[in-house]
C-alpha cells in the first residue's frame, strides 16, 4: 500500500520517531539541538510564544470541563490536556491530573510504532480514542482522547486530552474495581481506536459506548469535553503559527523540550547530592479471605524497592529492580502507568513551574522490570487499579529525593510521603424508592484526593488537603456528589483521632466517615487502602508511619428504630478497640484488619465507615516541642494515651478552662523513662541480625511474606544477590512457598 | 536570586519560622549559598571539632576524622565509614508481636506484625530514635543513601572537599 507520508520532509511518522530516538541516542541532545538558538535570539519572543501555548492549554481545560458531566471532572478538574510533537513527545501541558502527561505520549507513540500512519490512516479531523493501560494509560477509567493537528500536508503534533470516569463498565461498579482480576473484568477497552473523521465522532462508537457502561451520560459529554479541549488547542496551533510562522513553530516546540530536558539536570545539581539512594515500600493485597475467584485467593505483599542514582551530569536514573510479580488481582502496572507515576513525582517535588514537558522525562534512565508489578508485560492481566502498587511505591521516590534536599540544606523540602489516595470507597446500587426509584445510583465519592501530608523537616504534615494523584484535595460542593450517590447519605465526618505519623514533626492528620444505605435495593459496596502493613516507606529521620486503616461496616442494624427515636448512633470510631458501632447500634457489626475488600452486598439502614490517610512523620517524636503536642491535644489529632506513650508528654485536661495542661516536669521524667525503655528494650545490630536471619532461615514467615520473597528472588539477581549476601546465606538459596 | 542570613536559617533549622515566613522559602528560587551557610551554622552546635563534610540526617552527620570519612552523631558517637549503613551499627528495637505494636499503635491501625514489623534504630551513644523502618519480616536493612562527596564539591560545587584542601 503506497500512501504519502505526513512526517516533516516526506518522512513517515516512524521514520521520525526512529530518528529522534537515534539521534538523541547518539548526541544526548533531543533532536541534536545542541544551542537553543531561538531562545538565544529572541529570549522574549521564545518565552512569549510558551506562554502563550500553555495558557491556550490552560483555558482548554477551563471552558472544556464545563461539557463534562462527571462530578470528579466537573468538581475536582480530574482532567488535563497536553500538545504533543508529531512523535508524541509533550511539549506543553495544561493544569490538572498531570499523570497523563506521559501516558498520553505512549499511547501516540504506540499508534506509530503499530503504523497506524497505514492503516487505519491518520488524516486531518481523525479523532482517536485510547484506555488500554498497556498502550499509554494508567487504568481503563481513565480516557483519552487524541487528534492529529496538520499544517497543509505535515502533521504538526497532537493534542491529547484525559477526564477520568466513574464507571467504564467493569466486573462491578466503580473506578478502582478490587474485583477485577484479568481483563475481562476491566470493562470496557478502547486500545488507541479512531472514533471519528471530520472533526466529528461515529455514531457507531456512541451507540457502543453508551451500551458498554453503567453511567452513558457521563461517558458522552465527557467524551464532547475532550475532544472540545482537544479542538481548541489545534485552534490556539493554527494562531500561533500564523502568528509566528511554520519554520519558528518547528524549531520552538523541539527547543522547548530540549530546554527542560536542561532545566531539570540544572534543578538536580542545585538541590540534590550525587550518589546512590534507595527506599523500600510495600502493599497489601489480602484476597484470601474475600476474592470470588478460586485462583484470586491468595494474600500478597508487593514489594516495592527503589533506587536512584543521582549522577553526575545532574541526570538521575531510576529502578524498580526487586520487584515482586504481578498476580490475579488489579494492582498490576504497566511501564506507562509507572512513568506517568513518575511524571507526578517530579512535577510535584523537583520541576514544579511553568516549563514542564518530556524534557524532563529524556533526563531520567528508567527501569521497570519486565514481569514485575511494575512492568507485567501480560496483556490479559488486569491492570483496573494499579494506583494499589504504584500509589505507595512512588513514596520511595519522594523519600529518596528528600534525602538528597535534607543534606543539601533544603530542610523545607523535605518530605518522606504522603498518605494513600483512599479508603476508595465505591458501588452502587439502585433507588427503591422516592422520586429517582428505578435508577442507579454510584458510589465514587472523590473525598480521597484529600491526604494527610507527610512532616517536613521544618514543620508539620498538611492536615486533610494534600492531593499527591489528583489535582485537587477539595472534592468540591458536596451537594453535587450526592445527587449522583443518594442511596448512601453521609451521617457524620470527623477527625480520625491518632491517624497522624508520630514524629518531631507529625504528619498530616486526616478524618473519618459513616454512611448509611438508604432507600435502595442491589447495593454493592467495596474499597480499598492499606491494612496489613504500613502505607509506603513509612517515616524519616526517626518519625513512624502513619497508621493503618481497616474494614468496618454494620449490617441488619436497629437504625431505623434509633433515627425514628431520635437516639444516638455512631459519628466515628475513635477507639477501635472500644467501638462506637458497638455501643450505639445493635446489629452484625464486622471489623477486619485489613482494608481493601471484594464487593460485598448491603441493605438499607446498613452502615459503613471509612477513614482517610494520615501522613508520614519525621524527626524522633521525643524532640517534639511541648506547645505543638498541646495543640494536637486541643485539636483532637491525638489522644491523652498516645502523647504519653509515643510522645512522652503528660497532660491533663481542665475542665474549667476547657484545654489541655501539658505537666512539664512529669513529662521530663517520662521521656526519660521512656531512653531508658529504649535502652532495655532494644539489642545490638548483631544480636538483632542473628534474631531475624533466623525468622529466614527457619521458615518462620506467613504465606504472604514467603511468596513475595520468593517472586523477588527469582526476578531479581542483582536484588537475591544482595539479600543472600546480607543475611549470609548460601549462593542457591531460595524461599520456598507450598 | 533568593538570600538568606544566618539567623533565618538558623530558626528555618530550629523549625521557629511562622508559615508567612517559611512559604516564600519554599516558593522562591533556591538560595545557592544555602548548603555552606548551614553547614557552617551545623558546625557551630556541634560539641565536637571533626569537620562536616556533609549533614546527613537530623543528628547524623559525614565527617572528616584521622583521615577517614565517618558517620559521626551529635552527641559524639562515631558509626564508623560512611560507605557502610550507619544503620547496621545501631541499637535496634523491632516490634514484630501485636502487643509491641498495639503499645503505640491503636488496635486495628498498626501492621500485621506475621506481614510487617517496625524495627526502631536508636543512637548507641544518646538513644535518639534515628529511624523507623517497617517491612516485612527478614527484610534487610535498607541503606537509605550513600552520597558521593568528592563528586558533589569537585563537580557540583567546584571546590576541593574540606578534608582535601
């Protein structure tokens, strides 16, 4: 099949893409510009021309969420559009969910590589839809939109444009199905599919699509609001070239890349130390006790090692090398959604400003190993909520870098973490009665965007409001929410007392809920978040981890009789162990230790509770200063028993003056006691080393742990070589699980 | 170009600065002077006359002594080269039963200590908690950082280290 080639010089797409990954292969410059020329000449005409792109991007994503009708679009902004080279190399970006910066750049990449220059063509007003995580996408409720923008024969770039969905027709309801565990389950894939010509979509696609989800509406003017973010930047292309010409527009959107590229090496030399860092976080997936499938039943930790290489010419590389495997649950990643994960880390920690591009990501060496969670390589895995291994493994990456900012004296840079982006609590079910009777409704409340923070080095943790994987921490008007969740009314919010990372200074603390299901039928409900181990990489310089969450949901409960006697029910779970479900609700009350759940069935007057991630603390909780302790205290962050305890702090509440006395001197004495409890309890490294080679040696670990050292030391040589070699242990030694 | 004076970074170091004063330090450009000026404010506190080559935690700290670059505590305990994890020379507590947990943790929000532990790294010669570290079971010790040095002042700050000069 003969066509002409719409690359620049009669070249094909892939010729391009080959070329550009050659020659910066061999020049180590993006396109071999060794000189920004134009930025040379004209510095303010080059920074003129970016801004104005980026604000034309910007006022895409402001007027085009307007067409959307998802609430997580609408309220919170979960969308954001990019401007790609014609290889797929982004130039510039708007604000919002910046994970897709990259994932987008894959899937364009992907089209090329797959010649879809040939067939299926790529023409002028060729619309492309794209989900499939292993094409450039983190998970399949995240769509993507993608059109070609020409200038008379050549094609100039693309825009690119993503709104995250509530639902994409899954095993079950819901944005992050804990249920799906291949494929099949992930609902519907559109694996980088031309929808439309002429600037319009097929009507064939809209009557699929509208068939292959649970929420259509959303779906279609989500779908209109992508593709109109996506008509305006071509629009904003066409005025800057007739306003800067073709040749400036070339050259520009190469340089531009080429500049953050340098950017981000300069901004490494200025904040970080060369040398070797590493980090080890960790995620539970207990699907034992609750996964439907036979094979899915099975408890795995993912281990989750990182390193990172600052080197010398201010370039980092970066490893995932230790991995853990991939398994029959939604976890899995693949290397896009790592590299969008990636992308957060550094726009958020090291290039936040106005220049962010694929510069920045031509200057970090990645390795994510193929048949690790972190790269699974197998199409038919599901790849539904890989947020699960990703969310905490990227904590890693923060820790490290903070390493680096502490020692180069950056101490308010610090940061060790952020709390898990959960508990994601979804479902939905349908009204049974009132004025929506029939319809469905969707559980998909986006509260999580807002985390506990973890301490710097010179303050405490954000409370409630740090949106590491969302663009906002402010799930915006509740009301709205509610129209689209009203089987699930809320009964309370409040502070989740002792959620906090104890440290010198805490991290961030956050806030719990109860729900309960109202006027419905067929009510699923699941979520997800840490509980069998700590969330990450836990703390720095001596602070803990935040604490854990947990399950806790009441069913065939007397609520009706309490609200129609207007008697008290739970607003909380402040003390797990001395419960208020169990004080004030008669009822089958369950509560398990671990957090993420399969979907469950609930009826009306059931309640569940949730509770949203505290963040990391830092600096030993002993050298915390008396007044913040106090305030915590007053606050409701901590409880009388945990100051004393973790904190060394005595204080008593007075009544008359309604707050906490913090007593000096008791508290002295306490934290003395509490180095001499230090010393007594603690034992040399060598004694400790010997206690926990042994656990190795004798098998003593639990399934979970064993199959997780066993996956990591096949998968791994470098990482089974250094683990034999720290415990002693002979060169073919392996862990073996039955 | 950002520029602080001593007493700023001193109290940025002492955590004293308000949120007014500490938000244009983490907005602004980066002070290029920062690493020496606290670096010189780091080595006026500690009780000991080694050089410091490098801070390398909130006590810890690289430092030049008889030739040899070691991990040094403000209290003056001495973890030996720095090319080794200070971690392996520390006290350590590991708290790896549901009592040792539930003692700091609520009931319900603490690991599971079959799929994770908390090991606790104290100073030998003060008992400061230096660091935390949760994994599972038979997990080795992670060494968090090794800087190389001799690159960071010859390449990145053009100078000689100190305990070259």
């Amino acid at each position: 099949m003969s066509r002409r080639c719409i690359g620049w010089n009669k070249k094909s797409l892939k010729e391009m893409l080959e070329e550009s990954e050659r020659v910066f292969k061999e020049t180590g410059y993006y396109c071999g510009i060794d000189k920004l020329r134009l930025k040379e000449e004209d510095p303010f005409r080059y920074e003129r021309a970016y801004a104005g792109l980026r604000g034309a991007l910007v006022s895409a994503r402001e007027t085009a969420l307007h067409i959307a009708a998802s609430p997580i679009v609408r309220e919170i902004g979960e969308l954001c559009f990019a401007l790609y080279t014609p290889e797929g190399d982004s130039i510039v970006v708007s604000t919002g969910i910046l994970v897709h910066v990259h994932t987008m750049s894959e899937a364009i990449k992907f089209m090329i590589r797959e010649n879809y220059e040939e067939d299926p063509g790529i023409n002028p007003g060729d619309i492309f839809l794209n989900n499939d995580p292993q094409c450039g996408n983190v998970h399949t409720t995240d769509v993507q939109t993608l059109i070609p923008i020409f200038w008379k024969d050549e094609l100039i770039g693309w825009a690119g444009g993503v709104t995250h969905q509530v639902d994409t027709g899954g095993i079950v309801p819901g944005h992050d199905l804990t249920s799906a565990i291949q494929r099949f389950d992930d609902g519907v894939y559109y694996t980088c599919l031309k929808i439309g010509s002429n600037d319009k979509i097929w009507k064939d696609h809209l009557i699929n699509a509208r068939r292959s989800v649970r929420t259509p509406l959303y779906w279609e003017l989500d779908e209109k609001c992508r593709l109109a973010g996506d008509l305006m930047i071509r629009d904003a292309i066409y005025k800057f070239i007739e306003r800067e010409g073709i040749d400036y527009y070339k050259q520009f959107i190469r340089e531009a890349i080429e500049e953050t590229r340098r950017i981000f090496k300069e901004r490494v030399k200025e904040r970080l130390i060369p040398g070797r860092y590493r980090a080890a976080s960790f995620f539970d997936i207990p699907s034992k006790e609750t996964a439907w499938q036979p094979r899915a039943k099975v408890d795995k930790i993912s281990n989750e090692p990182i390193e990172i290489i600052v080197k010398e010419d201010g370039s980092i590389s970066l490893s995932f090398d230790g991995a853990s495997g991939p398994g029959a649950n939604p976890m899995n990643c693949d290397k896009g959604a790592m590299e969008g994960g990636q992308w957060v880390l550094l726009t958020q920690v090291l290039i936040y400003g106005d220049k962010v591009n694929d510069g920045a990501y031509l200057a970090v060496e990645t390795d994510y190993p193929l048949g690790t969670w972190s790269n699974a390589g197998d199409p038919y895995l599901s790849y539904q909520s890989p947020w699960g291994n990703l969310i905490p493994a990227y904590t890693g990456m923060m820790k490290c870098l903070s390493y680096g900012l502490f020692s180069r004296g950056y101490r308010e840079e610090v940061i060790p973490g952020y709390g898990f982006t959960g508990d994601a609590i979804q479902g939905g079910g349908v009204y049974s009665a009132g004025p929506l009777m029939g319809q469905r409704w969707a559980l998909s409340t986006f509260e999580i965007s807002g985390q506990g923070l973890g301490a710097s080095a010179v303050r405490d943790g954000l409370d409630w409001g740090y949106a590491m994987w969302n663009p906002e921490a402010d799930l915006g008007d509740v009301e709205t929410w509610e129209l689209f969740q009203g089987g699930i009314p809320y009964l309370s919010r409040r502070v989740k007392p002792n959620n906090a990372g104890y440290g010198k200074y805490r991290g961030g603390a956050n806030y719990e809920g109860v729900a309960m299901i109202a006027n419905s039928r067929d009510v699923d409900f699941f979520g997800a978040r840490e509980g069998m181990v700590f969330h990450g990489s836990g703390g720095m310089h001596g602070g803990y981890p935040q604490p854990t969450a947990y399950r806790l949901y009441a069913k065939k409960t007397n609520m009706k009789e309490i609200i129609e006697k207007q008697k008290d029910y739970p607003l909380g779970d402040p003390d797990p162990a001395n419960g208020e479900f169990e004080r004030l609700l008669k009822g089958e009350i369950t509560r398990k230790e671990y957090c993420t759940i399969y979907p469950i069935t609930l009826e009306n007057y059931d309640l569940i509770h949730y509770a949203l991630s505290g963040g990391p603390g830092y600096g030993d909780p002993l050298e915390r200063r008396l007044d913040l302790v106090k305030q915590d205290l007053n606050d409701g962050i901590y409880t009388k028993d945990i100051v004393y305890k973790v904190y060394g702090v005595v204080a008593n509440y007075d009544e008359q003056r309604g707050e906490w006395v913090v007593d000096e001197e008791a508290t002295r004495k306490r934290r003395e006691e509490i180095r001499r409890e230090r010393k007594e309890k603690s034992v040399p490294f060598n004694e400790y080393w010997e206690r926990e080679r042994k656990k190795i040696i004798e098998g003593k670990l639990c399934d979970a742990v064993k199959i997780m050292y066993s996956e990591s030391l096949r998968l791994s040589k470098r990482w089974a070589k250094e683990f034999r070699e720290f415990w002693r242990l002979p060169e073919d030694f392996m862990v073996e699980v039955k | 170009m950002s520029k602080y004076d001593r007493k700023t970074l001193e109290r940025l170091i002492n955590g004293e600065l308000t949120w007014e004063e500490l938000k244009p330090i983490i907005s602004g450009p980066k002070d290029p002077d920062r690493f020496d000026k606290v670096l010189e404010i780091l080595q006026s506190r500690v009780p000991w006359k080694e050089k410091i080559l490098l801070p390398l935690h909130e006590h810890l700290y690289v430092v030049s002594k008889g030739g040899q670059r070691i991990v040094k505590c403000d209290c003056g305990y001495e973890f030996g080269d720095y090319r080794e994890n200070w971690k392996t020379k520390c006290r350590v507590r590991v708290r790896d039963t549901r009592e040792s947990i539930e003692e700091i943790y609520m009931k319900y929000m603490g690991s599971n200590p079959e799929w994770e532990e908390l090991r606790e790294y104290y100073c030998p010669g003060c008992l400061t908690l230096l660091d935390v570290e949760c994994a599972p079971p038979g997990y080795p010790t992670v060494f968090n950082f090794l800087p190389d040095i001799d690159t960071f002042y010859e390449k990145w700050l053009k100078k000689p280290p100190p305990d070259k000069k």
